[in-house]
C-alpha cells in the first residue's frame, strides 16, 4: 500500500502552500522563508530560545553511535512507544518538539517511515544537518509551534512527542493539538516530567528557576560550565556516602538517575552541561501527575491504551499512549 503524502498548509488560514521563489506561499499571498533548507513557520526567535541555544552547541551529545554501544535514545523510543520497525512501514509519523533530532534519527535509520518533525526553536537548524542525508525523501523538517502546525487535522498515523510537553505554555492544549493531529485509529504517544509526590518541587530546579530563567542564556551556560566539575564531584561524594537525596538540593542534573552508564567522563561532563542547563534555562517547566495527562487524552478524543512508567536499560518515563477515536 502506497503511503498518502501529507498537504503543508498556513496553519493559520488552513491554505495550502507551495513553493515560490524558493519559499513557501499561499494564494492570499502570505510568505513563509525557507532558510538554511527549512520553513520557518513560526517566528525564529520565541520562548523556546533557550533550546535553540542548547541543541546547536550540543548538536552531537545525545545521538545514538551504536558502533560505540551508544544507543539510548533508540531503545527509549521503542520502550515508550512500543511501536517496531514493522508498525512504521508506509506509515506517515509525526513527531513534535526534535530537538536536535536524537528520535528523528532513530525513526529514519530503524524503519521505513515517512517523517515529518518540527520543533518550534532553532534546533531545528542542527536536526537538519544531523539527520537530513540520512532518507531526504522521508524526512521534512519545519520549524513551527505545536499550536500552529502546518498540516491538516486527522492526517497521520502515528503521533510522538518526547520530552517536550512540560516545556510548553499549556500542557491540556499542546495534548489537544497533538491528537488533532492524527488519524482516526491513529496513535499517540507521550512522555513527560512526573509529579512523584510533594516533595517533586522540593528541589534545587524549582527553587532557583525563578532566577536562572530571567539571566541571559549565554551567561547561564558560563555559571553552569565554570561550576560543573565541583557539582559533579559533590553528587558524587553524597552518592558514596548515602546521602544522595540530599544532591536535589545541588544545582545539577540528576547524573546517577538520568545520565547513560556507558558514557567516558569526558562525555558524562558534557551530558551534565547540557541537561542543567536544560533544567534552569527554559521559560516553562510544568511537570504532571500520569492521571491527569491520561485524563487530558480521554477529554480531547483519545482512549488511553497505557497511562504509567515504561522501563529502558535501568531507566524510567512517565508515558502516556492512545488511539484517537473514530
């Protein structure tokens, strides 16, 4: 069976748009530029400049390199979506918020599918150069708002939005426009932040985002690159001595619950830059109880098929999967 193509539209007038003068226009005359190879259908900079930021100067940190045994990020996509390559073959897959593209290479390398991704920061620049020799003619790539995407309603197959909903402004509406998005049968698949009790915003992250959010991005990467070495090494010693809960009141990611076992120490410092920075820089934060996502889902015309934590070499994820109703 032939895969459908997908229509690119102006998500704001619902007209089709095609190329003109190397950008894309619709019949009312509205123009959206093409740069570096993609449409830039929302404004380039917005509230997501922090990620713009990150994923160019780390554009290479989280991508597989299987020959190394560096492959998290495929088997956290299989586990999550419990989808195989088999399930993508002629399937026409949105994904939303790729970043650099760690998932955007995992779909174009390990199956058939056809891809379409967005990500509503300038990431989208280093997703294009990381991944678009990979299959150019199952991969289009657009820089767009979850809320604005440019493609009809009730158009794909499947739907995955992994590790960027806590990120947006409205969770109940960024779920909403994610299920908009899929055919009727279709299926959709998150992940997020969970809220694990009351002690979840008893943290280091939540305490000083009030600050670290409001500084410069380019002043924020300095603080966190001048103090990584002593961050790390006290997580460490509070690990060793068992009193690691007490590291959440360090301003340092979580290096012995999130980071990869594999990784050098050259590698883990980099991993640590850039998930702190990650936790401090960005506008919102919002993370969720599993119940309320699943009821967000049952609320915007999807039945929940798994609402819980999905597993993946010693690691774990609040996910939430449904079919969009008929």
């Amino acid at each position: 069976m032939m895969r459908s193509t997908i229509a690119i539209i102006n998500p704001k007038n619902n007209q089709p748009l095609s190329l003109s003068n190397g950008n894309l226009q619709d019949i009312e005359g509205n123009v959206f530029q093409v740069i570096g190879g993609i449409p830039r259908i929302a404004q380039f900079n917005n509230y997501t400049s922090s990620f713009g930021m990150q994923w160019n100067k780390f554009d290479k940190t989280q991508l597989d390199r299987e020959t190394d045994g560096h492959n998290i990020s495929r088997q956290r996509f299989f586990a999550e979506t419990h989808w195989n390559a088999q399930d993508l073959t002629e399937k026409n897959v949105l994904e939303v918020g790729s970043g650099a593209g760690r998932f955007s290479k995992v779909v174009l390398e390990s199956t058939s599918a056809t891809l379409y991704s967005i990500d509503y920061s300038d990431a989208v620049t280093a997703n294009f150069k990381n991944n678009s020799s990979i299959a150019a003619n199952r991969f289009h790539l657009f820089q767009a708002s979850i809320y604005e995407m440019p493609f009809p309603d009730d158009s794909f197959d499947k739907v995955f939005c992994l590790g960027v909903l806590q990120h947006t402004p409205n969770f109940d509406a960024s779920v909403k426009a994610l299920i908009r998005k899929a055919k009727p049968g279709g299926e959709i698949v998150v992940d997020f932040y969970p809220i694990n009790g009351w002690w979840t915003k008893i943290h280091a992250k939540y305490i000083l985002r009030p600050i670290t959010k409001r500084l410069s991005h380019k002043r924020l990467m300095q603080m966190i690159e001048s103090n990584i070495n002593w961050l790390m090494k006290s997580e460490q010693i509070l690990h060793r001595l068992g009193l690691g809960m007490l590291a959440r009141f360090l301003p340092i990611v979580d290096i012995q619950g999130t980071l990869p076992k594999y990784l050098s120490e050259t590698e883990k410092r980099e991993w640590a830059v850039l998930d702190t920075f990650d936790m401090f820089s960005p506008e919102y934060d919002n993370p969720q109880r599993i119940r309320d996502v699943a009821a967000m889902f049952k609320r915007h015309g999807a039945d929940v098929t798994f609402a819980g934590v999905e597993h993946f070499d010693g690691f774990a994820a609040a996910v939430v999967r449904g079919i969009k109703q008929s």
